[in-house]
C-alpha cells in the first residue's frame, strides 16, 4: 500500500468531514414532541407515564439508568434492596396498584429463634429487632415486580433507559409554552413537550439537573435541605441454596454487633421458595454514610458479604 503525506492529509480532510456532517446531523435532527415528558423511571414516574398515556396523551419517560425502579429493585429471587414492605389495608394504592396488575403479597415471617449480639440465641422477638416490626407483607418477586409491570404496559418507545436529563428549558422564543428537555448525551436530539414532570427526589434535581429559567434560590435551598427518605440507608441481600436458619429453628433475624466496623445493624429473611418465591434469602440493613462505604459496590465482589452475613447467624 502506498501513502504519501498528501494522501494523508486527505484521509484527514475526509474524516473530519464525515464527523462535521454526522453532527450536524445529529444537531439538525427534528425534536420529537410529546404532550408530556416524565423525568424518573421509578414507580412514581412510571404511575405518571401511565396515567398520562391511559388518558390519551402522548408520553415519553427518561430514566438514567439502565433499568427502571429506581430504589425498588430487586434481585432475582424476588428479595428487595430498596423498598421492601408494605402494611395493608392501610396502604391502599400501593395494594391497589399490585391488583390491578396481578402481583401478590407474601407474608414477612419473623417467628423463630433470634441471632443476638455477641453470639447469643433468643428464642423469639424478631417483631421487635425487624426494622419492618410486626404485620408486614412483601411483595412477591419484590417491588422490582411492580416497577416491570408499569413499564412493561406502556407502548415501546414510551419508557426510555440510560437517558439521563441535564437540562429543562423553557424560553418561549417562538410564543409557545413548550419546554425542551436537553439529555446528559449531548449528540441525543432534546425533546420538546407542553409539560415535564420530574419524578425524582428533590435533592437529586437540585444536584444534577439545570433549569432555564433558573429556579428561584429558595426553592433550590429548600430542594437541597430536603432530605431523601432513607437516602444513607445501605442494603446487603445474600442468597443461599438451603435456608439453614429455617432447618435450626431460627427466624433469620439477627441483631448485629453495633461497633464501627459492622457490616449489618440488623437482617431478616427475604426470600424462601416455601413462600412461593425464586429462591432463599437474607437481607440486612447498616445506616449512615461510613457504613454504607465499607460495603463493596454492586456486582463489586459483594459474594464476600454472603460469607460474613452466613456466619452471623449459625
């Protein structure tokens, strides 16, 4: 093959060509409009996405990561890292929201014996050390469930993934009222829309999302003074092929040692096939930020915390 420094150059010219028309092409791209954009693929946003398309309007949802759920999100088995109980009747549209899509609940049993600090076995009291206390149920396959049954009844196309928002503007240039709805990547074509809801805490917007116009300073202050409801909680959920707290009599329940180097504060069965569920499961909870750091990060070599978590309980 030959090649000269012209040739070279050319090469060069040709390139920066394609990518100077690749991105205008990108930038030139009509906006698509939509009646409403939601911003959040948790349930609330996906309760939204859903009331919204069930009335007739046209919806698009974006969600930065690449799943929906947001803090409901569950591991296989059907054990939940986030949200995890419920207290019915009480909380009608949470069960209302199971029925209508067909989920089911599952008792949360905290009978049996309890796992006290320093090695210790009481025979019962898992309603009082349970973060949940007595009457809770679960749902069966976890809140991830609900979350997947919402997003999976909207049309495709609606419910969009890995689309993180950086930008919500609304400048009225061209006498209208729409707002544009500018994503993190900034080669997406933005969205346009006659309203926005964001479906996200309210510290995570003032953090993470710019407004133009910009948002008045108080209300920005108070967003940041928020706080986001168990927002420095930390979850562990560790999967078994037995459940051997079950087989010795035992509730699942643990207090933990309370010393800074905890991993767990307290834990609880999560899953059990007995129950209808995929599997066998303990989960447990820590609070606070320096406990939340010690733990490793998802899909990080977390199998370490199974090991700890085991031999806490036998």
């Amino acid at each position: 093959v030959r090649s000269s420094t012209g040739s070279a150059a050319r090469l060069v010219a040709v390139v920066s060509s394609v990518t100077a028309m690749a991105s205008y092409s990108a930038a030139s791209s009509p906006a698509e409009r939509f009646d409403a954009v939601v911003v959040g693929g948790g349930v609330s946003g996906l309760t939204a996405a859903s009331k919204l398309h069930d009335a007739g309007h046209s919806v698009a949802l974006l969600e930065a990561r690449e799943r929906v759920g947001g803090r409901c999100f569950s591991t296989p088995e059907g054990a939940d890292l986030g949200a995890s109980w419920a207290w019915l009747p009480d909380e009608r549209d949470v069960a209302r929201a199971a029925s209508d899509r067909g989920l089911s609940w599952v008792p949360q049993r905290l009978d049996g014996g309890v796992r006290m600090e320093g090695g210790g076995r009481s025979p019962g009291g898992g309603e009082m050390l349970a973060p949940c206390g007595p009457g809770a149920v679960r749902m069966e396959g976890g809140y991830g469930a609900l979350a997947d049954a919402l997003a999976k009844a909207l049309p495709e196309g609606v419910v969009r993934t890995g689309r993180g928002v950086a930008r919500i503007v609304r400048d009225g240039s061209d006498g209208s009222d729409d707002v544009t709805v500018h994503l993190e990547d900034a080669s997406s074509t933005p969205l346009l829309a006659r309203r926005v809801i964001v479906a996200v805490p309210p510290r995570v917007i003032a953090a993470s999302i710019a407004f133009d116009p910009p948002l008045p300073d108080d209300r920005l202050a108070h967003m940041r003074a928020t706080q986001t409801w168990a927002g420095d909680w930390c979850k562990v959920v560790a999967t078994f092929s037995a459940p051997f707290w079950r087989d010795g009599g035992d509730s699942g329940v643990a207090q933990w040692s309370r010393g800074r180097g905890s991993v767990m504060a307290v834990s609880w069965e999560a899953a059990h096939r007995e129950l209808g569920e995929g599997g066998y499961a303990l989960a447990g909870v820590n609070f606070g930020r320096v406990a939340c750091e010690r733990l490793p990060p998802p899909g990080g070599g977390g199998g370490g915390s199974r090991f700890v978590l085991a031999a806490s309980l036998f």
